[in-house]
C-alpha cells in the first residue's frame, strides 16, 4: 500500500459514515449468501455480518469504540424496533386471545427455563454476580435486554453480545432440532424460535414459514415484557 492509499485509509478509518456503510455491506452481503444458500440454517446472515465485520475490524485493527461511532446509527434504531414489536401483537391479538392459555403456559415455562438453565450453568462455574446480570436476559430482542442488564447492574454491552450469540445459536439449531421433534405445528415451531431466540430467531422463523414467523414476533413480543418481571427476580433468588 502505498503513503497515499494509507493516508486516504487512516482518513476514511475515522469517519463514521464508513463503518455505518461497512456495517449495512456486511447485511447485504450476507443476506445475498444466505439466498443463495437457499437459507440454509447455517447461512444465518447475521452471523455471517457478524463475522464479516469483525473480520474487516481485526483486519485493519480498528478499535470497537472508532466502529461504533459509526454503528451507533444503526444501534439507535433498536429502540424504534422494539417499540414496533406491539404492532404484530396487535394485528393478531384475536388470534393470541383465541390460545392465551397454552401460549400464556408456553412463555412463562420458556422464559424461565431460558433464564434458569443460563445462570444455574454459570453460577456452578464461578460467573461473577455483574456476568450474571448480563446472561440473565439473554434470549430477549437486545433493545430489551440492555435495558434489563444495566437495571441489574451487568454490562449492557456484554448482554447485547450474549443475545446476539443466542440468536444465531437458536436460528442454526431450530428448524433441525424441531424436525427431530416431529413437531410439525408452525405455529409451535415459531412461537418456540421467537422465545429462545429473539429477533433472530423470529428471522430465520419467517424464512421457513409466514405462520411460523408471525408466532415467532408475538413471542419475541411477549418475551420481552414477560423476562423485564421475571429476570430480577430470578436472579436476586439466585445470588
């Protein structure tokens, strides 16, 4: 590279339009991937912008904090998305209505479970009580999450990580594991993905079926109000 190619890089480094356009690449081009992979689970295309831009980042060791002055126009948008989780709960609340008591029983065992089997693994290892807080709420949309993290006293940084690596984890696993089940319901497949998996979860549910998606963001939905009650609790019954 020659003295004005690095020059003209160390200037564009430390422009946060770049890594915001760095940010939205990575998204398309892993989304052209995970097509024409014919959405297969691994192709998940957030794990692979992930990995895209963390690839670049170490790459040219850019620091996180010059990433995300950039990013961080994308990461507002968080707030406005989480938000807007009440509208598919509103289009279909006839239809959440008609089963509010499976579902009702669904989410309180799911929500628990996904709380309880995180922070009894981790409390047997030693996590501190601050990791803890941030593991709590980990299968919540990451918007949500931060919040309940930063109430509890963990790192609201470090939960958004922990949420985003459950999603992908839950996108990967949950058509295969489903179709090991047996269980054919899409209705269930969804509700099951939006619960474990949040957002990313609720994704790879709507790239399998219309039905399974839209259960999947009435879960999500729901997760999220039910885990900002639960999630104090659990852990202050805990430490």
């Amino acid at each position: 590279m020659s003295d004005a190619d690095f020059s003209l890089w160390v200037y564009l480094s430390r422009t946060p339009l770049l890594w915001l356009t760095v940010t939205l690449l990575a998204y398309v081009a892993a989304e052209w991937l995970s097509a024409a992979l014919k959405r297969h689970p691994l192709a998940n295309p957030i794990l692979i912008a992930v990995v895209l831009a963390a690839g670049l980042l170490a790459a040219t060791g850019t620091p996180y904090r010059t990433y995300f002055e950039g990013a961080q126009f994308v990461h507002f948008l968080i707030g406005p998305a989480t938000v807007a989780l009440a509208i598919p709960l509103y289009r279909n609340r006839r239809t959440v209505w008609r089963a509010i008591l499976p579902m009702t029983a669904a989410l309180l065992a799911g929500s628990l479970a996904a709380m309880l089997s995180a922070l009894l693994i981790a409390k047997a290892f030693g996590v501190p009580g601050s990791v803890l807080a941030a593991l709590a709420p980990k299968s919540v949309t990451a918007g949500v999450a931060m919040g309940i993290a930063g109430s509890l006293g963990g790192d609201p940084a470090l939960a958004a990580v922990l949420v985003i690596l459950t999603g992908a984890i839950g996108a990967v696993t949950v058509t295969p594991l489903m179709n090991a089940l047996r269980l054919r319901d899409m209705r269930a497949r969804g509700f099951a993905a939006g619960l474990a998996a949040h957002g990313i979860g609720t994704a790879r549910a709507f790239h399998v079926d219309l039905v399974a998606g839209t259960f999947a963001g009435i879960a999500l939905a729901l997760n999220a109000l039910v885990s900002a009650v639960l999630a104090p609790v659990v852990l202050r019954a805990l430490l």
